[in-house]
C-alpha cells in the first residue's frame, strides 16, 4: 500500500510541475488511455480463464444486472432530487 501512495505522490508532484506543457498532457492523455485499455484487456483474460466465474455466470450475470439498474436508477434519483433541492429557480 505504501508503494501505492508513494507513486500516486510522485504522480501527483510531477503533474503539478509540468501541467504547463500541451505535449506533455497530450501524451499522458493517450498513454492513460492505452493503460486502460490494456487493463480492461487482462481483465477479460483474467475472467476468460477463471473456471469459478465461468461456470457461475448465469448468477454471476444476473446479480451484474441487478445492481446496474439499481445503481443507475439510485444515480437519477439522487442527480434529480439534487436538481430540485439547489437548483431548480422558484
């Protein structure tokens, strides 16, 4: 967890040094970009060859379901319910 924290740090400390330079962000945009793809790449591998996850899917994929829809009724909820509290004009 420490080393964690220390390159978040380091992350943060050379961001704020160079978030002046257009190339630099530039080419941290793409790069973060490829990360991510890359791990949702091994992600999918990972799941592809779990034996555990395969053979549970169908319940697996229902509770996935379950709790997307609650989450983006709960998210429209909230965002509405926020929306009408602070920023609706009366």
């Amino acid at each position: 967890m420490i080393t964690v924290l220390l390159l978040m740090t380091a992350g943060i400390f050379i961001g704020w040094i160079l978030h002046s330079k257009n190339k630099f962000l530039i080419i941290t945009e793409n790069l973060t970009t490829w990360a991510i793809y890359a791990l949702l790449f091994m992600l999918g591998v990972s799941v592809g060859t779990n034996e555990k996850i395969l053979t549970n899917f169908g319940k697996i994929g229902f509770q996935a379901i379950a709790l997307t829809l609650f989450a983006v009724f709960g998210s429209i909820l909230l965002a509405w319910l926020t929306y009408f509290l602070f920023f609706k004009k009366r």
